[in-house]
C-alpha cells in the first residue's frame, strides 16, 4: 500500500508540475483547472474504496463503512476536511468500540 501511495503522490506532482512548465506562466482553462484540483481526491478515493471493498469485494467492514458514511455526512455539512475526517474516525472508533 505505501508503494501504491508513494505512486499517486508522485503522479499527483507530476501532472501538477507539468502545467507551470509547460505553459510558461499562462493558466489552464477552467476545465482543466478543476480536473487538476480534484485530481488528489480521486486518487484517494479510489485507494480507499480499493482497501475498503478489497479485489474480490468481500473485505467490507460495516465499522469501516460507518465511519465513511460519517465523514459523507460530515462533509455534505460543511464541517470541513480536518472535521469530517475526526468524526469519521471517532465514529468507526464508537462501532468497534459497540460491536
């Protein structure tokens, strides 16, 4: 898995870099500005809902999809990237803690 992330991280930067270089200065459109921003969410999302859901879509942990649902919610409310992320872990805490 640190491989895997280490992989994204460096394709992140990679794809980040490209358009100062090439662009000398200039900006990307619209577009391509939001897809570039978005980019190191999907990348993690997609490794999370790979370790969550596993290669063969039998390793769900209902704890695990408990916290997730939280930071969802959490984030659909606002509450920001460090709160929904702390309520997701408190929450996935909480059910372990009960179940």
């Amino acid at each position: 898995m640190l491989w895997t992330v280490l992989a994204f991280a460096a394709i992140n930067y990679a794809i980040k870099a490209i358009g100062p270089v090439l662009l000398h200065g200039r900006r990307f459109p619209p577009r391509v500005a939001a897809f570039v921003d978005a980019l190191p969410a999907a990348l993690l999302a997609g490794m999370l809902a790979s370790s969550v859901v596993g290669a063969s879509g039998r390793g769900l942990d209902p704890t695990v999809l408990g916290g997730l649902a939280t930071v969802a919610v959490a984030w659909s409310l606002r509450a920001g990237q460090f709160g929904s992320v702390l309520l997701g872990v408190l929450a996935t805490a909480g059910l372990r803690h009960v179940g």
